[in-house]
C-alpha cells in the first residue's frame, strides 16, 4: 500500500513542469540594478528626480530608462553559462508620453552610436529599440530590432537564440534610440528551453 502511494506522489511529480535556468542574474530587478550596468535607475532614486510622475505606481517596480534626447540608452548585462541557444523573454512598459525619433540618421551605425565599436556597422528602422546579444566565443554578435505596441500596459517580447558558445563571456544589451519619455524593465531572462519568439528574425554580425 506504502508502494502504490509513493508511486503515485513520484507520478503526480513527474507532470510538475520544469523550469528553465535564468542564465541572468537579478533578471527581476529585486536587488535594483545589481549586476547590470548603463543608464537605468532604481525607483528610489527616479523619484528624487521626478517626483510627480515617480508618485504613480506605474513606476514602483523594475528599473527606468529615461530615453535621451540626443544620444541611445542602454542596460546590459555579462553572463556565462553552458547555453548553446534559447529563449530571451523581456517584459517592459512605457511611459504615456513615450515616443522614439524618427530621425533616420539616429539609426545608423548603431554600434557606434551605443559605444560597440568593435562591430561591423549596420542599422534598424526608425521607431524601433534593440537588443543585441556579443558572443565573444565565437566572436559575433546577434541584434534583434524589437518594435514596441503602442500604449502603457506591459508587453512581452520572446527571442529565439542559437549558436552561442557554451562557458564564453556573452553581453546582452538592451539599447533604445533617441526619444521622450520612459521605458520601465520588469523583467528579463536567458534560458536554455523553449521555442517561439515574437521579435523580428535576428541579424548575426561579426566583429571587426
């Protein structure tokens, strides 16, 4: 009797879904911008700065990104991990006023324009923000030009990756144009499962 019934928790065990390993760290930004690095900021110190839009709970959780007027932001993050591919999942807001240039000269050579000067030149369409995956095993890089939806709620991009080198430094940036207004990070994860991705098709680059 002791037998069937641990046979039957062991079942009702194996139809627990698995979760993938987050090959990020702090990838919900509970410890604020711990092990990322660029130009986002905790609530805390948003508030002190803007305080009467920083009141709204739209900004109580994940990290803030005040788009520039001239210049791209951007929040990255180094990480390793025996990944050769994946899923890349981020979940981010905007602000109601948020709106990126439609200057086509803002998105040219876009490595030069976030500091990535050691790779090949390309560009993106006007009214799109990118994430770029280094790979410096294999020394290339994959970008992937994200159209934001219109409006405030949260959304959900997914990437598909492929072709990392396993146990090699990788970087994964997360770059905005030139614009107004915010964009709020709530979360962001590298996983080793999972299929599907709701991003454009990735442009792999090689550095120069």
């Amino acid at each position: 009797m002791h037998r069937f019934a641990l046979l039957g928790l062991l079942a009702g065990l194996s139809l627990l879904p698995l979760h993938a390993t987050n090959f990020l760290l702090n990838g919900d930004f509970m410890d604020g911008v711990g092990h990322w690095y660029g130009d986002a900021r905790i609530p805390q110190d948003f508030a002190r700065d803007n305080s009467q839009q920083a009141a709204a709970p739209f900004y109580s959780k994940g990290v803030i990104i005040p788009l520039k007027d001239m210049n791209w932001s951007k929040l990255s993050q180094d990480f390793q991990g025996d990944i050769e591919g994946g899923i890349i999942t981020i979940t981010y807001k905007l602000s109601p006023n948020f709106a990126l240039s439609d200057n086509p000269d803002n998105y040219k050579n876009v490595p030069h324009q976030i500091d990535y000067n050691a790779w090949k030149p390309f560009k993106i369409k006007p009214g799109k923000w990118m994430l770029f995956i280094s790979d410096f095993g294999s020394a290339r890089g994959t970008y992937y030009p994200i159209k934001p939806k219109a409006g405030s709620a949260p959304q959900t991009i997914r990437c598909k990756i492929k072709n990392l080198t396993p146990h090699e430094d990788k970087t994964l940036t997360m770059a905005f144009p030139p614009g107004v207004g915010n964009v709020v990070i709530l979360q962001v994860s590298v996983e080793g499962k999972g299929s599907g991705s709701t991003a454009d098709d990735p442009d792999a680059i090689p550095q120069l």
